[in-house]
C-alpha cells in the first residue's frame, strides 16, 4: 500500500469562484433600483406652473408639507392629519425658528385644504412658508 506524503495535502486552490458574489450582487442592484424611486418620491402632485428658483437654504431649516387632491397631508414624506402636521410644524419651529415651510398643493386640489396650513403656519408665528410650483417651460 503506497502511503501520501505531506505535499500533496497541503493543495491551495489558485482560483476564487466569483459566481455567488455576481449573484449577491446583481441581487443588491434589482434592489436598490426598484426602492430608490420609493424613496425619493413623497404624494404625486401636478403642481401649478409659475414662480422663479429659491436662493440657497440649508436643508435642514427645510419642512415640506405636500397636499393632495383629495385631503391628503404629508410632511416630509409622512402621511398625517391637519392637526398632526401642526403640531409637528410647531415643535420644529420651537426647535428651528429659522424654519421655513414648503407647501406643495396640487393644482386640482381643493383650496380650503391650502388655506388650512396656512392659517395654521400663522396662527402659531411661522410666517416664513413658500408655496411651490412646477418650473415654467
């Protein structure tokens, strides 16, 4: 009977299989492209056309409450009552007071539901709001 020697034990493999990790990673991309639009995008609005560009701000001085057609409020991408977005508005102006507003309104919406945030932006002294529009073409 013919014995091994150490030599042949001690084998290293010289190639790595890559097949897993292409997997992995073409997972990860399927992934990231079909929740980065997720993300990104809060109520879909058809905004009024009109206005002109902003001057610069810091965005975390930034507070984006978006109305839909139908009633609908969300701030910063969470959806919530009337009652809700202002207190919410209020403890970030308490916290901020060079807080501004941007209030993004469909233009098929109804106006009592603009009005609403406004009156309440300036009820509680946040004066600094700005009602968004779609760039003109």
């Amino acid at each position: 009977m013919r014995r091994f020697s150490q030599r042949t034990s001690m084998v290293t493999l010289s190639e790595i299989n890559i097949t897993p990790l292409l997997d992995l990673a073409f997972v990860l991309l399927i992934i990231f492209v079909i929740t980065t639009p997720l993300l990104e995008q809060g109520m879909d609005l058809k905004l009024p056309p009109g206005g002109r560009t902003d001057k610069p701000l810091d965005k975390g001085d930034i507070k984006t409450v978006e109305i839909s057609q139908r009633s609908g409020y969300m701030l910063d991408g969470q959806k919530m009552s009337l009652n809700e977005l202002e207190k919410e508005l209020i403890r970030a102006f308490k916290s901020n007071p060079s807080t501004v507003v941007y209030i993004r309104a469909d233009e098929n919406g109804k106006n009592k539901d603009l009005y609403a945030v406004i009156d309440r932006c300036q009820r509680n002294g946040i004066t600094r709001f700005s009602l968004r529009t779609a760039p003109q073409r």
